[in-house]
C-alpha cells in the first residue's frame, strides 16, 4: 500500500519506487494511476468499491495507491482486516489532513478530521459549533458548493470556508469564501473544505433536545423524560441499544450522539412511525449507525445481534419482559418506561422481582390558563432500570 501525494512519484520514497516498479499489478483511483503512469499494470477500482479484486490476487506482487496516508479515510483499513501482516506493507505519505493543517496554521490535534467524500453532509449536524474547526475531505469538484448550501441551512451561512484543491503538487489552489457567498467555479478534485464555523450556536450537547428537533406524529419521549431516560440508559462508546416501540425515534437518535460508535436498533410496528425514525436517522447524519426495523417485539427481536441495552418506551408486557430475561445475556441494561396504571402494576412486579431502581416522575410546566398562567401537569411517568 503506497500512499500517494500530487506531486506524483517525485514524492515517494525509494522503497515505494522500488514497489512500483516490481508490482505486477497496480490498483488506485483513475488519478492515482495517471500520476505513476501505470500503464498495462494498472486497473482501477470496481464502483461500487470493493477489495475483492485485490484479495483475488493474494500472493503476486501487487501495489494499491490511495491519496496520501492509507490508513487515514484510506484503503489500508479494509484490506489489512483481509489480510496477514507479513502479506502487506505500508508506505504512507502525509495525509490530506495534514497538508491542509500545514497551510493553514492550524493545529491538526486542535481540528476535527471528518471524510466526507463517501457520507452525507448530514454527519456534521452535531459537530457544528461556533470556536470549532473543521477539515473535511470531499467527493468531487461539485461537493465544496453542496456542502456551502447544506451549511445555509442549518444556519452556517456566514461559516468561513477554505477551498484546498490539489494540496501537495504543482496546481496545489487554495481559495477563500463563506457559505452564503460561495461562488468558486471549476474546483479541482482531490478537495479539501477547512469550515471555521459561524451564524449559529449548533446543535446542543446535553441529553434532551427539544422536541422539535424530530419528526413525530405525537409520541414521542418528551424532553425532560428523555433526558432522565438517556442518563438510566448510560451509553457508552460502541454500545447497541435494542430501542423497542420506537415512536420518533428520539432515544436512538440522542443514544447514538451521546457516545462514540454507538449503535441503536429502533424496533417500530407502525410503518408511518418507522418512516420517522428513519428520516430523524438521516437528519442527524445516524443512517449509518442507526437502523429502524418492522414489527413487533418479541417476535421481531430474532435474528438481531444481542444488545447492551435496552429502552422499552411503552412499558411492554410480562410475555415481553420474560423474553428479554431469558435471552439477554448477563450485564445488559434494561430501562422501561410506562405511564398507564396497567404498566405502572407490571414495573413494580418486575422490581420486585428482579431488582434495579424504581423512579417515578412527575413533571409540570406553565401554561395559559385565561389570561393567566398555571401549572400544566404531564402524566406520571414510572420508570425501571436494572442490569441483567
């Protein structure tokens, strides 16, 4: 694996040279294979991507060349985790990245490194703030005026942004604008858009967004329970949550935000309500992380990978209940919610059963009451937590 930069071969070390020249096959991008003038050698990448046709040649001296650093948004990664470590080697060269962060002065431990040439836009929602930087690898030539217009509409209009075209050759261009004003024709690709953000205060770190952050059709967890909620549930870096009766969607969607890598299942009977969890999904940037499912619990659990919590929104059932203890193994966590008395009478059996925590919420807010204003109470909320 030999990273490349846009100076070409002029750029790479002896080893990488010596690599090229006794590859009988080279891979890379359509540029990358130009850059080294591969000739009859080369063969680029399937689309959609795959590493298949270099696994198939496992054994013959092959060279794969990705931009840079290979296992920076690269390559390296996919094929390493198909391969032996005396079956490859790594000659990286200095990433996008940190070209970027050269030019521009900044601190590459102080910037947030986001690959978007293969994700959405949207994977930036809760990473927008005011004092924070941004660089961000794009798809194309055309990406850097999408990106400029996502940004006016979540409120980023006058965000500063860096143009980086070519970093590291000899038609190396960077050029300067804001979101509102983007106006840069004929961008060159590989591309990079540093984001120095402004105009809004960004999304809000804390569980508990407000409603209105989510499509929902009514039943959703409010607020304030969803912030007592997400602290029961206590996610954690790569963690699944199975989010069983999903409604909106809005505990997976704060589950998957709170910790790094977290996962969440959203498992939904109606299919107008799986429709929202799947659109909250992608406006937060979670398809990726977050998966909506039809059906209804227990039956539609089978065949999922086990989880390391558990939200029921509706309270469930003792048919429920018993199912998840049976098949959840131990140290999971389970929290449940429910506001009827029939639900209230199965938590309290379960707590007296099983153990956990017991808490019961009751919460009131103003509201107009003529011309004046009283306290508007919600319906208690009983709550279950307890680790299998």
């Amino acid at each position: 694996m030999i990273g490349l930069g846009e100076d070409g071969p002029a750029g790479l070390s002896e080893a990488s040279r010596k690599a090229l020249a006794d590859a009988e096959t080279i891979f890379g991008g359509p540029r990358h294979l130009d850059l080294v003038q591969a000739g009859a050698k080369g063969l680029p990448w399937p689309v959609p991507f795959s590493t298949a046709p270099v696994l198939a040649l496992r054994g013959r001296p092959v060279v794969v060349l990705a931009s840079g650093d290979p296992f920076w948004h690269g390559a390296g990664g996919s094929l390493a985790c198909d391969l032996e470590p005396e079956e490859w080697a790594s000659h990286p060269a200095p990433s996008v990245f940190s070209l970027a962060a050269n030019r521009l002065h900044w601190k590459l431990e102080d910037s947030l490194c986001i690959g978007l040439h293969a994700a959405p836009y949207e994977q930036l929602v809760p990473l927008l703030a005011p004092g924070q930087q941004l660089i961000c690898t794009l798809r194309d030539g055309a990406a850097p005026a999408e990106l400029a217009r996502f940004l006016v509409t979540q409120g980023f209009g006058t965000a500063q942004l860096r143009v980086l075209e070519r970093l590291g050759g000899p038609r190396e261009r960077i050029r300067n604008c804001t979101a509102d004003t983007f106006d840069l024709t004929r961008v060159q690709a590989p591309v990079a858009v540093a984001i120095t953000p402004s105009g809004s205060k960004g999304l809000p770190r804390a569980s508990g967004l407000p409603d209105d952050h989510f499509l929902s059709d009514g039943q959703i967890t409010k607020r304030p329970i969803r912030a007592l909620t997400l602290s029961a549930l206590a996610p954690r870096p790569h963690e699944l949550l199975w989010d069983i009766g999903g409604g909106s969607g809005s505990v997976s969607v704060e589950w998957c935000l709170a910790a790094a890598g977290a996962r969440a299942i959203s498992f939904e009977p109606r299919a107008e309500r799986l429709d929202n969890i799947r659109a909250n999904a992608a406006r937060f940037g979670l398809s990726h992380r977050m998966a909506g499912v039809l059906g209804r619990a227990p039956a539609v659990l089978t065949g999922h990978d086990l989880p390391d919590c558990v939200f029921l929104g509706g309270g469930g059932s003792p048919e429920l209940l018993d199912h998840l203890w049976q098949i959840l193994p131990p140290g999971t966590r389970l929290v449940a919610n429910g506001v009827t008395l029939e639900t209230e009478t199965l938590l309290m059996q379960a707590h007296a059963q099983h153990g956990g925590h017991l808490l019961k919420a009751e919460i009131a807010e103003a509201g107009p009451l003529g011309s004046m204003r009283d306290w508007q109470r919600a319906r208690p909320v009983i709550q279950w937590s307890v680790t299998r």
